[in-house]
C-alpha cells in the first residue's frame, strides 16, 4: 500500500512540475534593485508589494523624516503606481485580479486604521464607469511598515487577457456559411484542393500569420467566392472567424469587421 501511495505522489508531482515548467517566466528588474518589480510567469504578472511616495522628502541635512500624508492619499499614490507599473507591461487596472492590502494604523486618528480613506483611493481607480472591473481583494493590518510613516503597501496580480478578435456566435454562423459557400473548393476540412489554398494548419498560418485580420477580411470579400464576390459584409467576418477559430483562435466579446486589425498569428493559443 505504501508503494502504491508513493507511486501516485510521485505522478501528482511530475505532473504538477510538468506544468509550471512549461510556463515562461520573465523578471521585470534593474541592476540597482534589490528585488523584482515585477515577475511574468505564463499570462499572469505577480506585482511586489508597493509602497507610497512621500508627499515631502527627508531633508537629512534638517533631519526632518519624510512625510507621506494620510491615508487616502498614501493609497492614491500607490494605486498611481500600480498603475503605471502595469501600463508598462501592457496591462491596466482592470487586468487585477488579485489584491493585498497592508495596512498600518494612523497616528492621526488615534492609532486606528483609515479604511475608509483606503477604500475612498481604490473607487477611483476600481468599479468605475471608465474601469469597472473589481479584483478579489484581501486587507491585513499590520503593526508597521518598512518605511516609517508609511500607512499601507499593495501588491496586485494581474492577468493578461487572451487576444479575441471575432464572437462565438460570428464563429458559428461562419461555419454554415463555409459550408454552403466555400466547402466545395477548400473542403469540408478547410484542407484545401487543387483549385483552392488551404485555410488550416501551418499552410494558413504559412501565408497568412503575419498578415492582419484585415488583411484576410479585404481579400476575402475581393476574391471569395470563386465566381466573384457575393456575400454581405457579416457573412464574410463570420466567415472570417470560422477560419480563425479553425486554427486555434479564440472566441471573445468583441465583434470581427472590417475595422478589426489583429495580426492572426497573435490570436493563436500556440502563439501565446
């Protein structure tokens, strides 16, 4: 029974390895840091813990310390950051999924925590009309931060999106459309004939990766059918998408049309 255990704890481990190993992991850091800013590992960005900037420096030579103002406006400072970090990394605030909120008393109000200020920080950059995604979010207090006079620290995760360029339904509707339309010439299978290129697989990917979901879209309605152009421009985005998601792309919320420019390689899971 032992050796049976094992075996299986064994299998669990590989398999769990196996897959952390298989995603890429990028530091975001300078020389000069002690730490990472910032780690990539796969789609998901792991953010250290930020602190604010003060509102007035130490002066060493006054020996004045640095003063950070209240709460709310420490949080403001910090979310900036957050913020910037992020847009650096091609992410915004509403790509947080996970936050963590450290939090020291205020002297000011009677060495107690200003949740409401914190929280007064955080609504103008979560829930909002321009960004309403809210993420997960845990709060802790703590008895005192690194830098003194510091009230709070956040450290976030965020998670980059997977590029969609066309609908499930535009993806649906283009399947029966390929098949009254195209599947003659190109195949059922997309595979392609003597008379037609493929549309899957790494002859599609070949001659068309590189180019733009426009580019594909513009040819189409110029070329397709092989008696001359006949369709509306919804048939052909759906159209368009059954071709996309045939090669591995994946559905999302925003529509396919002719202003949509996505190079098709970037939509591909095997690309990301």
């Amino acid at each position: 029974m032992r050796t049976n255990i094992c075996a299986v704890t064994l299998v669990v481990a590989v398999a769990c390895w196996t897959s952390a190993a298989a995603q890429s992991v990028k530091h975001i850091q300078t020389k000069e840091a002690g730490i990472a800013s910032a780690v990539w590992v796969g789609d998901m960005l792991y953010v250290s813990g930020q602190l604010p900037s003060p509102v007035t420096p130490a002066d060493r030579a006054k020996g004045t310390p640095a003063a950070y103002g209240n709460t709310q406006i420490q949080a403001e400072s910090v979310f900036g950051k957050i913020q910037t970090l992020l847009k650096e990394q091609g992410l915004g605030m509403g790509d947080v999924v996970m936050m963590r909120v450290y939090m020291a008393a205020d002297p000011a109000m009677d060495n107690t925590l200003d949740f409401a200020g914190m929280n007064a920080a955080y609504a103008k950059f979560f829930g909002t009309a321009d960004q309403p995604n809210k993420p997960a979010r845990s709060t802790f207090q703590v008895a005192a931060l690194v830098a003194a006079g510091a009230l709070l620290e956040v450290e976030v995760q965020a998670a980059r999106s997977s590029p969609s360029a066309f609908t499930q339904e535009q993806a649906t509707a283009g399947q029966r459309a390929y098949a009254n339309t195209c599947a003659t010439c190109h195949m059922p299978d997309l595979r392609g004939s003597s008379d037609a290129p493929p549309l899957a697989d790494a002859n599609f990917m070949s001659s068309w990766g590189a180019k733009t979901t426009k580019d594909l879209l513009e040819y189409m309605s110029a070329a397709m059918p092989a008696g001359g152009p006949s369709l509306d421009a919804g048939t052909y985005a759906s159209i368009a998408a059954y071709i996309l998601e045939s090669n591995g792309a994946e559905a999302g919320a925003r529509a396919l049309s002719v202003s949509t420019v996505a190079t098709i390689r970037d939509l591909m899971r095997s690309a990301r």
